[in-house]
C-alpha cells in the first residue's frame, strides 16, 4: 500500500474535533501505531455475496445494488476474535482511529455514516444518497484506489462514536447479465492514544488557529452529536464562539478546562 499521500497524526500532534453543532474538543496525541486492514465484506459475511448490478434482481448468493446501515463485522469462525460486530467500534477510553480506505473494483461506491445511520455527505432540501439516487457524496475506486487510499476518504472514530456504511454497485445489470462484483476495501488505519487538552491559554491558541493543529468535524454541524466526554476524561465540547470573549478563561473553567 502506497501511503505517503497520507497525513496520519504522530506523537505529541494536536487534533480538534468538531461535534456536530455543539463545539470543538481538543486532544494531543501521545501515542500511535498504524498499520493496514484489508476488509471483504462478503468473506466476513456482511454481505450474502457479490452485488449485482442496478435493475437485476440479487439470488439468495448475491447482494443488491445498493446496501444500506452495514456495519463492518467479523465472520464467526474468526474464533481468536469473535463476537466482533463492528470493527470501528473503539472499546477503550482515551483510544481514537483515524483511517483512510482504498476501493476494488473501482467502479464501487462507499458512504460513510457518522454518526450510525447518518450521512456525511448530503444536501439541503434532503438530497441524500439512495437505491434510487445513488450520485451525490461517494466515494469510488477511481477516487481512492486499493492500494493509495485517497486523503478525500479520511475519517475518525472515537469510542461510543463509530461509523456504518453504504455500498453500490451502480452498473447496469439484469437478469441474464446481472454484473455481480465483490466490493473490498483497503484500510490504512492509524490508531491514536490522546489526551484531551485542558490547559485554556492553548486551548484558546488551539481554536484561533496560533497553534496547528488537524481539524475535523464529525456529524451534522447544524444537530448535536452524541459524544462522549466520559470516555477522554471528561472534555466536553467547547463552543467556537467563547475564543472571541473576553470572558473565555472564566467560560473554559466552567466547562471544566484549567
């Protein structure tokens, strides 16, 4: 796998999370590890098998065109890790996986959804993606090829907020010619330890851009997202705005910063 495209966060890095409408919440990396994760659906047994193509009818062996709410699990028999319903699913405090993936074939489509069951990538007037509208917000294997997963596909799962996926196959198909594909995907995942950032003076050089740091925003900007603060000792998000106020370090202590 090709990754110097890449800008996965090391040691002692800043990462700021944006939750939905409800603010910002600031870590410092202090440890990391990645590594890669080749991921077929249909050998883990979230998909019944290969996905036909748009307007064919899938058999009992087969998928449909478009798959909706899937969770990345484990097959059973994988014994040594069994009972794993969601790879993304982090189960320890102060942990978070930044990760991009690559896409074969390349014609295959991938939403994200974060958090569960809501897209990332819409429109106004709820121009989502769908089985009958199927050409807004995806990625695809021209995008982010196998094995040079694309920065476009860029994500981040913390614990309690993980992510599900969407799937097309968006070729013609029927049912003497249905073009069943098998989708794959190629992780590049780098798996951070973080501390959250307490201290108000680099907190606020943190939100007004006097230190760098990676920004990202996780759900809706417009609706709240469901984090939780107990799980990264209790760092709640802080609203962008209090960095402009003359009362921010009395605002910051009050959330529970230093």
């Amino acid at each position: 796998m090709q990754t110097w495209q890449l800008n996965p966060l090391q040691m002692s890095d800043f990462l700021l999370i944006t939750m939905g409408k409800d603010g910002v919440v600031p870590y410092q990396v202090v440890a990391n590890e990645a590594f890669e994760l080749a991921y077929d659906p249909v050998k883990q047994g979230v998909l019944a098998g290969p996905m036909v193509g748009q307007g064919a009818t899938p058999s009992s062996t087969q998928s449909a065109a478009f798959v909706d709410n899937q969770l990345f699990a484990l097959n059973s028999s994988v014994t040594s890790v069994n009972g794993v319903t969601d790879l993304f699913n982090i189960q320890k405090d102060y942990e978070i996986l930044q990760f991009w993936f690559g896409i074969a074939p390349r014609h295959i489509r991938i939403w994200v959804k974060q958090p569960y069951n809501q897209f990332t990538t819409s429109l106004d007037n709820n121009v989502i993606p769908s089985s009958t509208y199927y050409d807004v917000g995806y990625y695809d294997g021209y995008d982010s090829p196998y094995n040079m997963p694309a920065p476009i596909t860029e994500n981040f799962s913390l614990k309690n907020l993980s992510v599900n996926w969407t799937l097309c196959n968006p070729l013609n198909g029927s049912a003497t010619a249905p073009m069943t594909w098998n989708p794959r995907l190629n992780f590049y995942v780098n798996r951070l330890w973080v501390n959250p950032v307490k201290n108000s003076a680099v907190v606020k050089d943190l939100i007004t851009g006097r230190r760098s740091a990676k920004r990202f925003t996780i759900g809706d900007p417009t609706t709240s997202t469901p984090y939780d603060p107990s799980a990264y000792g209790g760092a709640t998000p802080i609203p962008i705005d209090y960095a402009l106020r003359s009362d921010f370090d009395k605002l910051l202590k009050k959330a529970g910063y230093d």
